[in-house]
C-alpha cells in the first residue's frame, strides 16, 4: 500500500511538471510569434521585472481555463477526452513537427551546404526524413489503435485533419505576410534581431510621418 500511494504522489507531481513545462512552451512561442509581429505584437510583451513573458503567459492560462470550465459544463471525462485523447492527439502533432523539420534540414542542406560532408549534408538527413515521414503515416493509418477507438469512430480522422488544416492556414498566413507586410516576413526566426529590426522600421515609419 505504501508503494501504490508513492506511486500516485510521483504521478501527480511528473504530470505537474509536465503541465509546467507544457505552459512555458506554449507561453514562449506565443512570445516568440508576437515578438517577430507573426501574431499580435502584445504577445511579444515581457514583465519590466521578470523578463518572463506575461502576456502569452496570460493567454495561455485563460485558454486552459476555457477548456476546463468546456468540460465541466459538458460534463465530458476529462482523463478519456482530454488527458488521453488530446494528449496523443498533441504527441502527434510534435512528431509530425519532427518530420517537417527534417524536411527542412534536407532543402536547407540543398541550398547551403555550409561545408558539411555528404553523410551530414545529404545520406542521413534524408533518410532521417523518410523514416519519420514513414512513421507519421503509420500514425495515421492506425490511429484507431492509438485512441483505442473502434476503426468507424470518426474521430480516428478528424484529430490527424485539424492539423492539416492547421498547416493550410500557416501557408495562407505565411502568404499573406509576404505581400503584405514584407518587412515581417523578413524578420521571420531571427529571434530578438527581429524585435531590433521593428523597431528600427517602427522609428523610420515615424520619421517618415514627422517628416
């Protein structure tokens, strides 16, 4: 008995942590996002003390607080709907986020071998991706077994789907930054060097008014 009660104080304390770390992921990308102008610029905002990222932080917690308060009204179990379900419906997400990057290793490599041999440049970058590729596919074809769902459930397809929508809606985001507003675009994954070079545009944009 004692075993069984440590065990599930080292559960709740791991998932604890998990959430933790969950949260500050999300919180920073959402930081991340705002900070390059991708997402509303006050995402991109920081505590004067901390340097932590509120904002994000904030909008984070109030979207957990959504589901949450969803659940309960729809009284919907919240370790089969949502611990679960949702938490391999996530787990997939990351693994096709793996896939896409090495993808992206492989057209980077492409383009700029920046002197690497041809094992690192091309050999085990593709076969990194084919074998991930592979894998997502195995993940959808049998994510019946994954959610523990008879094979007609539909929710065995519509879970995968929300990220291809996702992903089309990137494309479309993407797209229209690059007409729109070039300047972001540009600054896309340059980390803090885009939030030097807004403010730069932010002061020649007010120069150009003033003047």
């Amino acid at each position: 008995g004692v075993w069984v009660r440590v065990g599930e104080i080292l559960f709740a304390t791991s998932v604890l942590a998990a959430m933790i770390s969950f949260h500050n992921t999300c919180a920073r990308y959402g930081f991340a996002l705002g900070r390059e102008r991708v997402l509303p610029g006050a995402l991109g905002q920081t505590s004067p003390r901390s340097g932590a990222p509120v904002v994000a932080s904030l909008i984070q917690s109030a979207i957990g607080l959504a589901v949450i308060v969803i659940y309960a009204i729809a009284g919907w179990d919240p370790i089969l709907y949502l611990f679960f379900t949702i938490g391999i419906t996530g787990g997939f997400g990351v693994l096709v986020l793996i896939a896409l990057t090495s993808i992206a290793v492989v057209a980077f490599f492409a383009r700029e071998p920046s002197g690497e041999n041809v094992w690192r440049r091309t050999i085990a970058p593709v076969l990194a991706a084919i074998l991930l590729v592979v894998t997502v596919f195995l993940g959808v074809v049998n994510y019946d077994f994954l959610l523990g769902l008879p094979d007609p459930e539909p929710l065995r397809w519509i879970l995968p789907a929300i990220y291809v929508v996702l992903f089309l809606l990137g494309i479309w985001w993407a797209r229209h930054l690059r007409s729109a507003r070039p300047e972001v675009y540009e600054m896309i994954g340059r980390g803090a060097n885009a939030a030097t070079g807004q403010s730069v545009l932010d002061m020649a944009d007010e120069i150009g008014r003033e003047g």
